[in-house]
C-alpha cells in the first residue's frame, strides 16, 4: 500500500512539475512582451518597485509550507530570469562579439594591420627612462625588421616611491623616436584626462592591467578615434575583460586590441600565471585581435622564448616583450627585461619557430 501511494505522489508531483514549466514559460513571454512595450516607450526594464509589489503580494498569500526566506530566494531567482529574457538580445549581441561581427577586426597601426593573420612583434622598454636608451631599443627593432615600439611614460607603481615614469616628457621623447625611426609606438595612459593629449604624440593608447575596470578611462578611450591596446586586469575573468573591450567600443571606437598578460594566482614561480587558454577562447568569442604579454606573465628573461613559441602556436596575433639597453640599472622592471644581444637572439628563434610552423 505505501509502494502505490508513494507512486501516487510522484506521479503528482510530475504533473505539476509541467503545469509549472507551462505557467513559468508563458510567464517569460509576458515578460518579454512587456520589454518590447518599455523599449518603445524607453523605459528602463528594471522596475524594483514593481517587483517589491509582485513580491509583497506573493508573501502575503504564501500558507507554507515553505518559509518566507524561502519563497523570497525562489521567486527574487524567476524575476532575475524574466529580465534577462527582456534584455537577451542585447545579452547576446555585445559589440565585440563574434556573434555580433563574425569576420575578424583587423586594427591597422601605421600600416601593420594587427588582426589580419599575420603574426607581429612589439618590443620596447617598460619604462622610457632617457631618449638614448629609448633610441637604443629602437634601432635594434629596427635592425630585426619590426615597425611597433612599446614604452611606458606614465608607470602605476604598486608602491608610491617607485618610478612613475616621465609622463608628458616621456610621451614626447616617444614621438621624436617614432619619426626618427619610422616606428608606432604604444605606451600606457592611465587617467582620462590625458587621452587627448596622448593622441599627439602615440599611435597606440594602452590600457593597463590595474585598469582594466577604470571605466572612466575605458569611455574616454571609445570617444576618440586611435587604436586602444587593452591588458587584462591582474585577477579579472574572460567575461569582465571581454565587458571592458566592450565598454570602449560601446563609446564608438572599435580599433581594439587585447592583450593576455597573466593573471594573478596562488603560483609563486612566475610574477604571473600566463592563461595560454584564454588566447583561443577570446578569438572565439570576440572578433578582434590578441596579443600576449610574456615579460609581464612571467617576470623571468629565461621563460619568455617558451612563452612566446606558446602564443605563436596557439594562434595569437602577436607577442609582447620589455627589452632595455642595461636591465641591471632599469628603474624598473629589471629582473624581467632582455638586453640587447638576448633580444636579438630572441627574435631569431622566433622567426625560425615561425618558419617551422608554416612548413607544418
């Protein structure tokens, strides 16, 4: 006799298992009729009064047995569903995503079109110290063929007495050395008030790893018209630095670059820990070109050819790396910089790497 009861209430509790997806389901469609109505009449969908209402009304005809905590939890979770399907469009539709552009983005920087299968180089100093180191380094990229330099004029320090950089100085010694040598070069802005005048004297604006989430800075980016090289920030998920791509282009700047350079982890063997995965993963899920950063992901001169070799073979468009005259003396970043003659023998490798992977 309990056997067949006990079947008599599963059988129940089946059947109202589907009457509540049928009411759930034709709920989501009210739901989704009433976005359509808001949108035309550019009303926010986020009503929090509206849902205080629907909840205190639920509350007040609950006779158990669930308590009120409970019922709060389940019925906050059926409201939070029903927005997302009235903002599911835009949800799936983010600007930077494949979904949105499935063709590739192809970020042209003083003739190198970063995006466009090829796979490209930018070296430089961490920290523009003098125009003679600066010079030094240019030369040498010159000397290995390639047109992008990097080098930092406004530094964010972790401790407030380290080298902040030159700032405006270090952004003009950038530019005698661009048209010197005929190179791009890319260097770091950190707050939003110098955007326009960076636009002066780089080719290419970076954005930082501490601020990836400076949302500020991220919309001063998108209002200009110069291509935005953008780091992801030292513990941040590939959905937020996906969001903070999507933050600048959302302003109508859509010359984006990312850029892979390690995340922060409980490893201690490297400064970071280089996501190799987050490479593919973004190239699928974003239409724009990705770069990695191997100085800063591991913080070590003898893993950053491994790393590199990495980058190349899991499809990355490129591979950043700090090189400095005299690391030993450097004001900043020392420990992980090549010199000279290790970056030649650097790029050296490399392009036979290359050269092995194409016969492959």
């Amino acid at each position: 006799m309990s056997n067949e009861r006990l079947d008599e209430l599963r059988e129940r509790v089946d059947e109202l298992n589907l009457q509540l997806l049928k009411l759930i389901n034709e709920r989501g469609r009210l739901v989704q009729e009433i976005g359509e109505i808001k949108k035309t009449q550019g009303t926010y969908r986020y009503d929090p009064v509206r849902e205080r209402k629907m909840l205190d009304m639920i509350l007040e005809h609950n006779d158990g047995p669930f308590d009120t905590a409970t019922l709060k939890h389940i019925f906050k979770e059926i409201f939070k569903a029903g927005l997302e399907l009235q903002e599911d469009d835009h949800r799936k539709a983010l600007l930077v995503s494949r979904k949105k552009k499935p063709e590739n983005t192809i970020v042209d920087v003083k003739g190198e079109k970063i995006g466009d299968g090829r796979q490209y180089f930018i070296m430089g100093p961490c920290a523009v110290e003098s125009y003679e180191q600066v010079a030094a380094v240019a030369e040498a990229v010159k000397k290995q063929g390639l047109k992008l330099l990097r080098g930092g004029a406004y530094k964010p320090r972790t401790s407030p007495y380290d080298f902040q950089g030159l700032g405006l100085e270090g952004l003009k010694i950038l530019k005698r050395i661009a048209d010197e040598y005929d190179l791009a070069v890319i260097s770091e802005i950190v707050t939003p008030a110098d955007i326009e005048t960076a636009l002066d004297y780089i080719d290419v604006i970076q954005i930082g790893a501490r601020n990836m989430q400076n949302f500020e800075l991220l919309k001063a980016a998108g209002q200009v018209n110069k291509p935005i090289l953008l780091k992801r920030g030292l513990a941040a998920t590939i959905e937020e630095f996906i969001n903070a791509a999507e933050y600048i282009m959302s302003q109508g700047n859509g010359q984006i670059i990312l850029c892979e350079r390690g995340i922060r982890t409980y490893e201690k063997a490297t400064r970071n820990t280089l996501d190799i995965s987050a490479v593919p993963i973004l190239k699928k899920e974003t239409h724009l070109p990705v770069l990695v950063d191997v100085t800063h992901s591991t913080g070590r001169r003898d893993l950053l050819l491994p790393c590199a070799k990495a980058a190349l073979a899991i499809g990355a468009d490129g591979v950043m790396a700090e090189v400095h005259p005299d690391p030993a003396v450097a004001l900043s970043d020392s420990a992980q910089q090549m010199d000279i003659e290790q970056f030649h023998e650097f790029m050296e490798e490399l392009k036979a790497f290359q050269g092995q992977m194409v016969k492959a």
